[in-house]
C-alpha cells in the first residue's frame, strides 16, 4: 500500500474519488444524475449582481454558493433569488434545500426564508462557526 499526500487539485484524481462515491451511491438508492440549478441577477448594464449555484439530486436542492454584491444587500434581492431558485428545485421534484454558511456570512437570513438549523460546527480559534441549514418544501 502506498500513501501520497497531494499539496494542489488533481482532476484526474478529484474524478475517479468522485465516481467511485457515484458508484456506490447508485448501488444502494439507485441512478440518478446531478443536474445543475443557477440563478442569476444582473443590473442594467449586465453586470453580475446575485446568483445562486446549486445542483438537484434525490429529490434534494443542494445549494453550493448564494451571494449578492454588497451594494445590492438588504434589499430583497437575495430572498427574490432563493425563492425562485426554490420554485425550480421544486418543479424538478425536489422535497428540500440543504445548504451550510458559516456564522460570518447569512446563517440568520436563511432562518428568516424558512430554513431550519440541522447542525453546528462550534467556532473555534481561527475559525468561524458553521451552520448546516435545510428547509422542508410545501409541496
């Protein structure tokens, strides 16, 4: 047995961990593909001011990133976003949104939309808390 600790992204590698996971993934639930789910806002002059990058699995929203220009916070923007990235989510089948943030960033403006505190992760010297949120769709 041979061990290697790698200091930068191996595709190659990153590809083969991730489809040996698939693998035994669709072994137990079944085949299913990710797809991919974005949303964006863009200002008059095009300019990217918002979005949301995510992926729908399993009847799950898995949400990767959400941000708004700061510019643009607090006024509704990001709530527009998340509630039409929901809808589609939901009109793909999905029955939840799972997302985590950590306590420097929205943890309290998921909660507002809905979203429920699933786990913690403490903070810890050098290091803000991390929340784990999912919200139940009514579908």
């Amino acid at each position: 047995m041979k061990f290697q600790v790698i200091n930068e992204q191996e595709p190659t590698i990153f590809n083969a961990l991730i489809e040996g996971v698939r693998e035994h993934i669709h072994e137990q639930i079944g085949n299913e593909a990710a797809q991919p789910l974005m949303l964006t806002a863009r200002d008059e002059s095009d300019q990217l001011i918002g979005g949301i990058s995510g992926k729908t699995i399993y009847r799950n929203f898995l949400i990767d990133v959400v941000w708004v220009a700061k510019k643009h916070r607090g006024a509704g923007l990001g709530r527009e976003l998340m509630l039409m990235a929901e809808l589609e989510a939901k009109n793909r089948g999905c029955l939840i949104a799972q997302l985590d943030t950590l306590s420097i960033q929205a943890p309290i403006f998921y909660q507002k939309i809905g979203f429920e505190l699933a786990g913690v992760i403490p903070e810890f010297s050098g290091s803000p808390a991390r929340y784990f949120l999912m919200k139940k769709f009514n579908v």
